[in-house]
C-alpha cells in the first residue's frame, strides 16, 4: 500500500489506516536499523530542508538523521542565524529553498497553522515538526507506535495525558492518534490547563483533575512539560505548587499500576512533572520514545516521497 498525501501537517485529518500505514512501516524501518547496514536510497538524490523557527534538540536531530539514514542530502536551517532576522517572510525564504530544490520542508513555528499555510503555495513536501499550540504529528505517531510496541495494541486502551494540555501540541497530536485507534484518553492537570470542553472533542476523551483518578487505571501515563513559552498569562500559582499537586513522585507511583508505561516526550523539568527516580525508573520508555522517533520520521518521510511499505518489508 501507498501513501497518496503530499504533507503531513496534522494527524486529527488522518484516518485509522493512514495511521497503521504508518506505524507498520515505522516497525520495518526500526527492524532494518538493527542491522549493521543502516542506509537506504530511499531518498538518493532528494533535499531535505530542516526548517526550525523555534528551539528543539530531539525533533531536529531525529529528522535529520532520518534523511541522512535514507540517503538524502540535508540543510538544518536555523531561523537564528538567517534572513528570517532581517524581515524575510517564511513564504519567501520557503520559494529561496525551493529555487535550490528542496523537495522535503520539515517546518517548526511558533504559529498554529504555519505549515497549513506552507502547504498551499509550496512545491515541496511540507512536514508539521510542531506548529505553536496546535499539532506536532510525528510526536503523536512515536508514541502511538511505543504505546503498541510495548502493549501489543492500542484498542481498549486507557492513555492519561497528564499535565499542560491547553498549550500543547503533543497532546493534541496523541489525543487524535489514541482515540482514532481506540485507545480511551484521560486527560489531568490543573483546571486551568485541562478545560472540561476539551471532553467535546471525542467521547472517548474524559477530563478529571483528580490526580489519583487519572493514574488508578491507566496502562500508560504520558507526562507534559508546562509550556511556558506560550502562557500569555500565569495559568498556576508556582513551578513548586505544580510539582506538589501534579508532579509523578514516589507516592503517587503507588497508585499507577506496576506495568503501566511511563512516558514524555522531552524536555524533561525533572522535579517538576516528574521526579528524576522515576523518569530514569523501569517504567519509563522515555528513551525508547526516541529511538522510536527516528524509524517513524524516516517511515513518514518515505511514504511522502511515494515509497510503499511492501518495498520497506522485503529490503
Ligand atoms: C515537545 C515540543 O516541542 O512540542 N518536545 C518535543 O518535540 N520532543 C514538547 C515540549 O517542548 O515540551
């Protein structure tokens, strides 16, 4: 099977098999990366633009080594140091990328809805690498594949998200993920980052800013960092106050079953949302979630260019 989409800028448009696709070709690439041979053509002669308008460790690395893993030559473009600076606007540096021939911008911005934008007038593939407050689809889909690599499915599931929800675009992106696939979603954290309409968005999303509630029968707890950067106004007393009523200590890891799965999606604040003994303990697969980042990108950036997951399977 093909993929027949040219972007990929959210994951709440994709359908049930889109994400499939996607995760069974992720399992093919991870398998293959086992090898000692860990490069494919795949993207021989193709350019990949890293396009990065906001800070990141984790996202920009795993694409780029994801390219280069599937032969491309690739361009980490940082809006620090470039013409961005100088009053360019992104239509503009995005038609200079594309008079080199780029055909892969990977974008991340601070503005909900930049690469929708990107998406209208530009002749490349548009990646989503988190735009604002809004989606951050390839974090969504490495979770979705840890969550089922590591329980076997994803149907039935119970998934709380715990933490800054309002302003994050991981927990978006999971949220469309999980509940397309059939997982049940909890969403927890201080009301005045969990607001109860975001039950209105699925019915099988549930909001409790019950903290015991929300981890009693969880199979996964997939931790947030509180988005700071996008808090127009101060959304809880104090980092302290957070860590007290919210934090994952010793103490309330008694409530969350023995074989749920710890996870988050970086930059960890350790002390803050989680405490360092158990983001380093044997239920976290937070590292797993990135190794599991780099066969998804590459698993995306392949169908993208129209590869089929047939070809991954028998290579
Ligand atoms: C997230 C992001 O940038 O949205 N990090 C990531 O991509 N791994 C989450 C965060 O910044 O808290």
């Amino acid at each position: 099977m093909n993929w027949n989409r040219r972007h990929l800028l959210d994951l709440q448009s994709l359908s049930a098999e889109e994400l499939t696709l996607i995760l069974d070709t992720a399992r093919h690439f991870k398998s293959l990366g086992e090898r000692p041979k860990k490069k494919f053509p795949a993207l021989l002669g193709k350019t990949v633009v890293n396009l990065f308008v906001e800070p990141s460790t984790r996202t920009r690395i795993s694409f780029e080594l994801a390219a280069v893993r599937l032969s491309a030559d690739v361009i980490n473009f940082t809006a620090e140091a470039s013409s961005l600076k100088k009053g360019e606007t992104l239509k503009d540096t995005v038609r200079n990328l594309e008079a080199l021939q780029a055909d892969f911008v990977i974008l991340r911005h601070s503005a909900s809805g930049a690469p929708h934008f990107l998406s209208r007038f530009a002749r490349a593939h548009v990646v989503n690498a988190g735009d604002g407050a809004h989606e951050h689809p390839t974090q969504g889909l490495l979770d979705t594949f840890t969550i089922r690599e590591k329980k076997g499915r994803l149907a039935g599931l119970n998934v709380t998200i715990l933490g800054d929800i309002l302003y994050s675009r991981v927990a978006r992106s999971n949220i469309w993920a999980l509940v397309r696939l059939g997982a049940k979603v909890t969403l927890c954290g201080p009301p005045t980052l969990v607001p109860r309409q975001l039950e209105s968005l699925d019915p099988n999303i549930r909001v409790t800013w019950n903290l015991e509630e929300a981890l009693r029968d969880a199979d996964v707890v997939n931790l947030l960092r509180i988005q700071h950067e996008r808090q127009r106004v101060t959304m809880f007393p104090s980092i302290g106050e957070y860590a007290a009523l919210f934090g994952l200590n010793p103490a309330r890891m008694k409530w969350v079953k023995p074989d749920a799965l710890i996870m988050h999606p970086g930059p960890i604040n350790r002390g803050v949302e989680i405490e360092s003994d158990i983001a380093d303990g044997d239920q976290s697969v937070i590292l797993e979630q990135v190794t599991n980042g780099l066969a998804v990108r590459m698993a995306v950036l392949f169908l993208l260019n129209g590869g089929r997951s047939g070809e991954v399977a028998g290579t």
